[in-house]
C-alpha cells in the first residue's frame, strides 16, 4: 500500500512537470510551428501550384455578387445573436459567461496560464486549499432584530403617514413563529387564558389578535403575554407601550415564581418555566427599549446590566448590542470598550454592530486630526493603520453598511429580522447608529476615505475572504423578502455583464447594421470595403517593399539550394 502510494505520488509530480514544461513550450512551439509552415509552403508553391490556386479563388471572389456578401452578414448576424442569447441565458442562471468560464477553465491552462482550481501536490496540502468555497449554514440564518422597531407606535404610524408597509409578509410570518415559540408551551391547553393567547399568537389579522388578547384578559387579568401583545400592537405611543408592559412584568414576574419553584415536578412544569422565562426576558428588554426611546438612557442601561447579570445566557439573543447602543448616546466609550472587549471575541458570532462600533472607537482616537494630504505625504501612523484596518474589518464583514453612514443610499424602517452581512443588517445598524457616527468628529470622513479599499484586499469575495469566510451569495434573495419593495436592495458583489457578452451584443449589431447597408447601397458599400482593404493593406505592401529592396534577388533562390 505504502509503495502504491509512493509510486502514485510520483507519478502525479512527474505529469505535474511535464504540463508545466508543455505550458512554457507552447508559445515557442506555435511560433516555430508557423515559420516551418510558410518556409514549407514557399519551396513547394511550384508542385502544390499555390499561384495558380490563389488566382482561382480571387476570380471566384471577383464573381461574387452583393447578394452573397448580405447573406453572408446576415447569417453572422443570426449566428451572433444566438451566441448572445445563450451567453445571456446562462449567465442569469449561473452568473458567469459560458465562454469566458471555457476559456479560463480549459484554454488558460493550455495557453501557459495556471489552472484555477489546481494546489500544490504534497501530503499536507495547506488548509484550506482543497476545500470548497462553500458558506457554513449559519451565514444565511435569519435574526431577530436586536432594535426592532414597535408596531403598533412606529410602524403603524409609518404606515399612517406615508401609505407604505414598512414590514414584508415573510418578516411578519417569521416574527409570528417567534411569538409562537417565546410565549406559548405545550401546557397551555390547560389554562383558559393561555389557550385563548395560543390562538391569538397566530391569527393573521391584527385586530383579531388584539379582540384576542382582551378575551384572555377577561379570562385571567393576569395574562401577562395578553399584555405583551397589546404593548406590540395596540399601543399608539411608547408611552403607552410602556404602561402595558409594566402591566406584563407584574404579571410576568408572579409566574415566573410560581413556576420556578415547581419547575422539577416534570417536563411540563419545565416547558412551562422555560416559556415564563422567555416572557419576563423579553418584558424587560423592551421595557429597556421604551426609556431608551424616552430619553432616559441610564435607566435602560441599567435595566439591560441587570438583565445580562440575572441571565447571562442572553448572549444568544444579542442584548448586549441595545447596550452598545445606548452606551453609544451616553458617549460612555470606556463602558463601550470594556463590552466590546467581551463579546468581540473570535469563538462568539460577530455582527455588524460589533464591528462598526469596534472601528468607530478606534476612528475616534485618530478622527479630529486625520487629514487625507498629510497622510498621503508622511504616511500612516500606528493608530491611523489600527482604525483603518478596523475599518476594513468592518466592511469586510457587511459592505453595505457604509453607503447608508455616508448618506450615499436613504434609509428606510428596519425590518424585524435580519441576515447577517445583508443588507437588512445594514439597515438595521445605520438606522441608529447613524448618529453615533456624526457625533464623533471627523470619523465618517475617515470612513469615506478609507472604506473602498477592502474591495481591493478581497478581489473576489465569493470565493475567498479575509478575515471573514467568503461573502455568502443568498443575501439578495433573503433581504428582497426581508425588505420593503419599494426599497432598492443592496447586491454585493455587484453582478456585472461580462465582456464576452458585450463584445458578441456589438459584434451582432455591427454585421445587422453592415447587412442592411449592403442592401440597400451595393456599390457604394462595394466601393467603402475595398477602400478600407487597400488602407489596411497598405502598412504590410510597404514593409514587403522594403524588404525585397535590402534582400538580394536570388536570395530565395540560394535558399532553395541549401
């Protein structure tokens, strides 16, 4: 076996090199291969009657009507305007051209390129060299909103005043599966009021769910998710969210002790613990949310520390990004390190407002005296690389996000849920980070200077990455569902036509235009076509001119005789 193995290792670094000597070769073979083909020729023009054969086809050519040279275009012109709707074809549903995938796949290699998809023959290959440019699962995952926005106190007086849906039906549906997973369990058959709100959670109408929620209420005046609902979706302003809330969390917090003592009886008393949790988790959150929209951020600080303390495992609903947040507006950028410094961390899932903050800081320090001109003429210092690298972190990360900090592309509401390194996501960020951005003095001008210069670090961000994995390609469709449609949607890397598509679109207008001009003016199209031969022939009559000038008579003749 170990021999087998040796043997076949050999064998494959002996075909490696012989390919790569055939590729240097190849050049210098076709080269030599054509003067030993006109050499050839000429010493037998006399046997194989070149003279007599070429005068033939220039008569057969003189014979030829305009009739032919418009059919002769006209098939060409058919022929090209196939090739372009193929070409296009394929490259809608693959995303590359058919030929130029053909000529770099098959006919670089040949030419002396280097094959795309070839590594380096050993036993340790690199890492990374032969694994497949695929995404993990977990890149195309959709999200939750950290700041999703409230309905009933924002969204709907969106919709009120501009006539437009802010939210998709697809976000609305996912954010119904949320409600139907945080608030409901399996034991809630068992209790009027519960099962009233089981129902309630998946009714599609609005005011059915609201009709709903005052049933449960009737039922048990302690339904704390009946008061969940109505804070979502009733109430016209925060203030009024947050009354109900309030509402919900006295509820909340006397089921939440009940079924925490009986938590151990079974699995339904455990079911039924883990939903009661979710409600008190979810009352304080926004509860937070609803002072922070208020205007008293230390209080919402304050609720969002003690809820990360009480349950730490709050990581995996992103809290701590309403805190970076609204550390943010207190401009406390010491408490803005200190939860950076724990949560961007490489095992934990990164986001965009984990690394636009990051590079946000590290502008901060550098912003006020960056100038573009004498960092051109000095150079960088150490601090301006740190925040510029950050800056290409960031953008690595979600290229989308820039656009909307510089006021580039308007902003619209934030969806409820999010993909990451989507479009959605940079919504979602820039909407309220936006500021934070225009407090700091001079950062969105580093920003602007700076940020274009990922694209050069990662040329083909499908396909390989740099601190990031590849850039996952089922962005677009996911954000076309998560965003309004009357939003236009962010595609990265921008899908442009290939050059073999527009070389056969111009190739396929030109001989349709010169088939036309064939028809209807013959000779003066005849007159224009000689002319354009003799003008290009003209350079090439003049060097063989020169040539036969400084060559002896019988040089050829001598030639022959060797």
């Amino acid at each position: 076996m170990a021999d087998s193995d040796i043997s076949g290792f050999s064998n494959t670094r002996f075909l490696s090199r012989l390919r790569g000597w055939v590729s240097r070769c190849w050049a210098y073979g076709c080269l030599i291969f054509m003067v030993f083909s006109a050499v050839t020729l000429y010493y037998f023009r006399v046997p194989l009657r070149l003279y007599d054969n070429l005068a033939a086809v220039v008569v057969f050519i003189n014979t030829l009507t305009p009739k032919f040279y418009v059919a002769l275009t006209g098939t060409s012109s058919v022929i090209s305007g196939l090739i372009l709707v193929f070409e296009w074809c394929y490259f809608k549903k693959y995303g590359t051209s058919f030929i130029e995938q053909v000529s770099v796949n098959h006919l670089r290699p040949l030419m002396g390129g280097t094959e795309p998809a070839s590594s380096s023959v050993g036993f340790f290959p690199s890492i990374g060299e032969n694994e497949p440019s695929r995404q993990p699962l977990s890149d195309c995952k959709v999200w939750r909103n950290p700041l999703n926005l409230f309905r009933g106190a924002e969204y709907n007086r969106y919709t009120w005043v501009t006539g437009r849906e802010p939210l998709t039906y697809y976000d609305m549906n996912l954010s119904a599966q949320d409600h139907q997973t945080f608030f409901t369990c399996d034991t809630d058959s068992l209790r009027p009021s519960d099962s009233v709100m089981q129902k309630a959670w998946r009714e599609r109408s609005p005011q059915a769910r609201i009709k709903a929620a005052y049933q449960a209420l009737n039922v048990y005046n302690d339904c704390a998710t009946a008061y969940v609902l109505l804070a979502e979706e009733e109430a016209a302003t925060i203030s009024d969210a947050e009354i109900f809330f309030q509402q919900a969390l006295k509820a909340g917090e006397s089921a939440y002790r009940k079924s925490q003592q009986q938590q151990h009886l079974s699995s339904q008393h455990e079911a039924q613990h883990r939903r009661d949790t979710n409600v008190l988790i979810y009352t304080k959150r926004r509860l937070a949310m609803c002072a922070r929209r208020l205007g008293r951020v230390r209080e919402a600080v304050k609720i969002m520390r003690d809820l990360m303390k009480e349950f730490p495992i709050l990581s995996m609903v992103n809290i701590h990004e309403n805190l970076l947040e609204a550390l943010l507006e207190l401009q406390a950028y010491a408490d803005v390190h200190a939860v950076l410094s724990k949560y961007d961390d490489i095992s934990l899932p990164k986001s965009a407002t984990i690394c636009y903050t990051a590079a946000l800081l590290k502008a901060r320090a550098v912003s006020e005296r960056f100038s573009p001109e004498s960092a051109s003429r000095r150079g960088l210092s150490t601090s301006e690389m740190n925040a510029v690298e950050a800056i290409h972190r960031a953008v690595e990360f979600n290229p989308h996000v820039p656009k909307y900090l510089l006021e580039m592309k308007s902003l619209v509401m934030p969806p409820e849920h999010i993909l990451k390194r989507g479009d959605s996501e940079a919504v979602a960020y820039a909407f309220f980070h936006l500021q934070h951005w225009k407090r700091v003095e001079g950062a969105l001008n580093l920003l602007q200077c700076t940020w274009e210069g990922t694209f050069r670090i990662i040329p083909y961000p499908l396909e390989k990455g740099h601190l990031f994995y590849p850039y996952p390609g089922c962005t677009e469709n996911v954000d076309r569902e998560l965003l309004p449609a009357f939003h236009d949607v962010s595609v990265y890397p921008k899908k442009e036509l290939p050059f073999f598509i527009h070389f056969t679109a111009g190739l396929s207008s030109f001989t349709a235009m010169l088939a036309l001009l064939t028809h209807q003016f013959p000779e003066l199209m005849g007159a224009f076509a000689k002319t354009f031969l003799v003008t290009l022939l003209t350079p090439l009559s003049f060097v063989v001119e020169k040539i036969e000038s400084i060559i002896p008579y019988n040089f050829w003749h001598q030639l022959t005789r060797l």
